[in-house]
C-alpha cells in the first residue's frame, strides 16, 4: 500500500479507536427508577349472606345548622355565597343599623339624665343629713325620708337606664350576623335589601368531615332495619366509589308514601363527599349471625400459579402498599363474586389489574 494511503487510514481509524476507548470507560447510566402503579379499588363492605337490599338516597350534611338573626329590619349585605367556606365568628350578613344606633343614642341620653337626676337627689340628702347632724331638729324626719326615697328612686331609674343601653347595645352588635362554627354555606335563604324578622333563616351551614346517606325504608322493611346495621354506600358522581356506612337514625313515625326515613353515617373522610351527591345504598338483612364472606368484583380475584388457591391485593394506607390476602371464592352474581377470608368492612381492596401486581409493591390509589 502506498504510504500516503496509510497514512490516510491511521488517520481515520485512530479517532475512531479513542472515541471507542472513552465510551467503554464511561459509567452506565443509572437503571430508571420504577414508576408506580396507579390502581382502582372498593372498601369492602358488602356481605354475601343475608338479604341484600338496595335504596336510593341523598348525601346529607350530619350537622346542619340554620343561621338568623336575633332583630328584625333589612338586610344590607349578604357577604358569602353558597359553597363558601366560612370560619367560626365571621360576619355572613349585615343588617341596617340605623334604627338600633338611634336606640343606643336615645338610651345613652336617658343614663346621662339618669345620672344627673341621681347626683341632685344624693347632694340634696346628703346636705339635708348634715343640716339635722348639726343642729338636731332642723329639719323634720319627713323631710330627711324624702330626700332618701328620692335618692333611692334615682338610683333605680339609672340602673334601669343602663339595663335599656345594654340592650341596645346588643342589639346593635346582632345586627352582624356570625357563623357558629367553621363550616360551608349548604343554603341560602334570603336577598341583600330584604325585610326579614327575628329568627328567620338566613343561611343554612353544615360542619365538613360528618357526612351522612339518607333514604326512606318501606313499611314492608323497616323492621328489619335497627340502629348499627352495616350498609354500604355508592357515589355514581365519584366515579361509583363504595365506602361503608351504619344506620345511625331512624325514625319511628313514617312520612310520606308509609316509608320510615333512615340515615346512614357513612364512614370516610373525603372532601369530594357533598351534600346531594346522589347515593345509592346497600344493605343487607338478616346477616348478624351469617358468615364473614362478602361480595367482591370478579376483576378483584387473582389466582396463585401454583393453583393453590386465590388472592386479593389489600391497600395499606400507611405504607402505600398492597398485600396479597388469600381468599377463598364462592357464587358467582352477576359481575360480582362471593369470598371469604381475612376481610374486614373498610378493608381497600384493588379491583383491576391484579395480574400486574406482586405483594408489597407499592402503589397510588386512583382519584
């Protein structure tokens, strides 16, 4: 070969053998960090045995409170809306406060008279006193027990007069209208520039975290409901997500159409759950002294390879995890399968995917 094509290719091939060299001395790069699975699930709380019913509801507000003012006139400013949040003591309304400020002035004119009116009448006693300490007998016992009674009778008009400004006062001061308790305006009853009386509602405002399920029971039924019934609630607005609730109410009048009204307290602690939020909820009759087995989607059921039995996948809140709970498996309903095993009520169990999962691994709950 000729030397300038040599040269040539040494030139060539020599980078290229470096390039080489520094790539095979680099440090790999380090292994992608496993992402985590996200997850759909239930709260267990159906039981297969017994005689399962089902109801359509409402969500309500556990403690609900109607707000109004203690005096009557007109509503100048109304200042929250429905859906706000609102803090303990804030002003929600205000009331013209012209009429009660001119009761206060008037009441406040009436002490100042009062007090006049009692300083005469005590430098009038006390002069006459002195004159009699003096020279007994200069003036007449009649007249010294007048001017005492006067004295006295003054005192009480002032005492009477400050009572009077106290309440006017009082009165002043209701003319702002204060929430009781943090909370959210469920309702609003009334417009800015509306004559309203004493004791009409105004708002109405519901404490977040107590969330309740009410429904009517037919006469038919209610006497298989009491008070600790197990049930579970569904939400089609939150995506058909079940949470658990007890019977917490009932009544023992029934109201229209023979049906009883029964609340449920349903058992979560969920800022998306609202009052009306459409509900439908689950109960099951007669399961008191049945098995511990419950119904569970089909996609929740996952199959060991050794074929030695079943499992779900339990969500561990505290660790963010899913542990594999054998189960045992029984009817099939429909889209639903009965289990039994290691459940509980309240138990988050994950519904699709169960095939992608391995115990322990660690996982993010849809929203």
């Amino acid at each position: 070969m000729p030397m300038s094509c040599l040269a040539r290719s040494l030139r060539v091939v020599a980078p290229l053998a470096l390039a080489g060299l520094v790539l095979g001395c680099a440090e790999e790069p380090p292994p992608q960090a496993e992402s985590i699975r996200t997850v759909r699930t239930i709260t267990v709380a159906q039981p297969a045995s017994g005689r399962a019913r089902r109801f359509s509801g409402l969500v309500e507000a556990a403690n609900v409170t109607n707000v109004s003012f203690e005096v009557a006139g007109i509503v100048n400013a109304l200042k929250v809306d429905v859906g706000d949040r609102i803090e303990n003591g804030q002003v929600l309304a205000i009331m013209d406060e012209s009429r009660y400020q001119l009761n206060v002035d008037a009441a406040q004119a009436a002490v100042r008279a009062a007090e006049v009116e009692l300083r005469d009448a005590q430098t009038t006693f006390e002069r006459l006193r002195r004159v009699n300490e003096a020279a007994p007998g200069a003036t007449s016992d009649l007249d010294l027990d007048q001017a005492e009674a006067t004295r006295d009778g003054a005192r009480q008009n002032l005492s009477y007069a400050t009572s009077r400004l106290n309440l006017a006062q009082r009165d002043l001061r209701l003319t702002e209208l204060r929430s009781p308790f943090e909370g959210v305006i469920a309702e609003r009853h009334v417009d800015a520039f509306q004559q309203v009386n004493r004791g009409q509602k105004i708002y109405s405002l519901f404490m977040e975290g107590t969330m309740e399920a009410a429904i009517s029971v037919p006469e038919s039924e209610i006497r298989d409901v009491y008070l600790g019934l197990r049930g579970q609630v569904r939400l089609p607005a939150l995506g058909n997500a079940t949470f658990p609730a007890i019977v917490s109410e009932l009544s023992e009048v029934a109201g229209a159409g023979n049906a009883f009204p029964v609340r449920l307290a349903i058992d979560a602690d969920n800022p998306q759950i609202r009052p009306g939020l459409t509900a439908e909820i689950s109960l099951v009759f007669g399961e008191a002294d049945g098995p511990r087995d419950y119904l569970i989607p089909l996609g929740a059921l996952g199959s060991r390879a050794d074929a030695q039995g079943s499992f779900v996948f339990r969500y561990d809140a505290n660790s963010a995890t899913v542990q594999q709970v054998p189960v045992v498996y029984g009817d099939i309903r429909g889209s639903d399968v009965v289990v039994e095993g290691e459940l509980n009520p309240g138990d988050i169990i994950v519904v699709a995917g169960v095939s992608f999962l391995q115990d322990g691994q660690q996982v993010r709950l849809m929203q």
